[in-house]
C-alpha cells in the first residue's frame, strides 16, 4: 500500500481503514504528514497545520513527505490566516525542491498555484502572474493542468477578467475529475458557480441539484470557512435565478449561526446587492471593509470601496462617491476594476 493510498482513504472519509493503514506505518515523519492530511480532510486545520509542520522536522525525513507536505503546510497557513507566514513558508519550499531527486514537478505546481492564490490577493500581480504564466509542460498528470488552472482561474478572476477566469476554471474541473479528489472537484465547481453567478448567468437545473444536494449533506452547523462559502455560493446562485426567498434564508440562517468574517460579509452583501436590498447590502459592505486588512487583502478591500462609490454616485452623493474611490486607490496603489468583484471561492 503506497502513501499516497492512504492519502486517498482520509480523502474519501474511509477513517476506519484510515487509521488501520497508518497504524502499520513506522517512519515518524509519515505518520505526521498523513495525520495532516486526515485532520485537513475533517476540517481540523490547525492541528493539520501542525502535523504538516512536525513532519518537515523531524530529524529525518520521508522523500515522500518532503515532496508531499510543504504545499498542504503552506495552504494551512492561508487557511488559518497567517499570511506572510505563508508565503515567506512557500518560497523558501519552492528553492529546496531544487535539491529534491526526483524533481517534485507536480507538487512545485501544487505550490506555485496556492502562492499564486495568495498574491492576487493582495494584488501583487506581477508575481502572482508570473507563477501561473505558463502551462505545465507534460504528459499525463491531470493533477497539474488541474491545479495550474484553479490557480489561473482566481488570478484572471482576481484582474477582472471574468469571462476568461470562468473558461479556465471550467477547463481545469475537467482535468480535476481524473485526479478522483471529490473535495478539489466539489471547490471547482463552487469556483464555476459562483463566477457564473457574477456574470449574471443562471446555474442549470443539473448545477443547482450538484450544489444543493452537497450543501444539504454538510453536517448541520459546520463552521469551516469551506462550509460557509459553500452556502454563500448556493445563496448567490439562488439570488441569480430569481429566489429571493431561498437566499435571505440562507443569509439569515448564516448570520444566525456564525460570525461572518470580512471576506464573507463582502459576499452576503454582494447576494443582498443582486436580490434589491440595497441599503442592507451598502450597510454590509461597511462592516466587511472594517473588518478587511489592507496588507492581506488590498484587492478585496480595493473592490469593496469601488462598489461602493458606484452606489453613491448612483444616488447623486458625489462627494461620498470620490471619498471611496480615493480610499480604493490608497488600498492597492491603483483604481480597481469592478469586474473583480466579489471575491471568488479560492479553496
């Protein structure tokens, strides 16, 4: 049984066989990387975190986990908020696999594709460009055009490229179906809907069922930001088709239940935008943008000032309009462009 098998057992939540599969495995450093991976999979990230990070330290270490564990330590640091961690984490990852034989060609696309995520996100585009500028070059590996285009689809996205980051992201979901990873493929599809649903495109009656019937199987409460993000896509779906009902509900259902992050309110507004409250959605956008750091999300903090001088000058309050556009430009340096918002789902 390879590693990676076991890897694939807490993937598809066989924990039973799961835990029989680690409990015949030795070697200290793979056992904490694979517990990462268990305790990622169960939405348990700062303990993965932790695997992640003891696993690299070990006073020895598996090749397998040195190709394995960096990319999934540095996605635990976004996940968990420590941003400049994960970075300063990714690029120092980036030059050992220098020294690694054989080369880790798709795990240095897994990595470059999170680090490229982080970075749009902070506008540095130059950078973040440059990590996804071209297509991995092989044969095989669906992995790698699967990676390498979610992570391309978010920076298109996060330029105000929709229509292209949408044909990107629909391209890569292709690839990622042959990976059999139903987490990264349920993620792209969440990516899909929700891009859709900014351009003003209706999701089909085959998409809404897919992302219902997985939104229905979460478990009741779920506080990961991957469960709340998935109900702000099927919100926003709703609010695009028309279900205006369907859509507060899930809105006041998350507002009852769970402290909506900055990142998160700019989305509930965004779907209280589209379904005509726009006094709740303004109020919203408000309290995102408080909450919103400029040195970890300027693009996101940039996009929600931009919306809002577009609501007040809609209304003929020009000065207020002005105020929020200089607020927009001192965020990231430049005017934003609209089209990039709202954020994309990124996991």
């Amino acid at each position: 049984m390879t590693y990676d098998h076991v890897v694939n057992l807490a993937a598809s939540q066989d924990f039973a066989a799961f835990d029989a599969a680690i409990a015949a495995i030795d070697d200290e450093s793979v056992r904490e990387c694979l517990l990462g991976y268990r305790d990622e999979q169960l939405s348990e990230f700062e303990s993965a975190r932790e695997h992640f990070e003891t696993a690299l330290t070990r006073s020895t270490v598996d090749p397998w986990v040195a190709q394995a564990a960096p990319a999934r330590l540095v996605f635990m640091l976004l996940v968990t908020g420590d941003i400049e961690a994960a970075i300063v984490r990714g690029e120092q990852e980036l030059l050992k696999f220098q020294s690694l034989k054989p080369y880790p060609i798709e795990q240095e696309i897994a990595l470059k594709s999170i680090l490229a995520n982080v970075y749009s996100s902070r506008g540095e585009m130059t950078r973040a460009i440059a990590l996804t500028a071209e297509r991995p070059k092989h044969v095989g590996a669906p992995a790698m055009d699967a990676n390498w285009g979610w992570a391309r689809a978010v920076v298109l996205f996060h330029h105000g490229m929709v229509h292209e980051a949408l044909e990107t992201n629909v391209e890569a979901t292709r690839a990622a179906r042959e990976t059999g990873s139903p987490n990264f493929i349920a993620s792209m599809n969440d990516n899909t809907y929700w891009m859709k649903s900014v351009l003003g495109q209706p999701l089909s009656d085959d998409e809404m069922a897919e992302l219902t019937s997985r939104n229905e199987s979460q478990a009741t409460g779920g506080s990961s930001p991957f469960d709340i993000e998935n109900h702000l896509v099927l919100a926003f779906a709703h609010a695009v088709r028309g279900d205006v009902n369907a859509a507060r509900k899930i809105l006041a259902d998350l507002n009852d239940n769970h402290t909506l992050r900055g990142a998160e309110l700019v989305r509930a507004a965004t779907i209280l935008d589209v379904i005509g409250d726009t006094e709740a959605s303004v109020e919203t956008y408000l309290r995102s943008v408080d909450l919103l750091e400029d040195e970890t999300q300027p693009m996101l903090a940039a996009a929600v000032w931009n919306k809002l001088a577009q609501v007040f000058e809609s209304r003929g309050e020009q000065e207020s309009a002005l105020h929020c556009l200089k607020l927009a430009v001192r965020a990231v340096g430049v005017a934003t462009d609209g089209n990039a918002n709202p954020l994309c789902i990124t996991t």
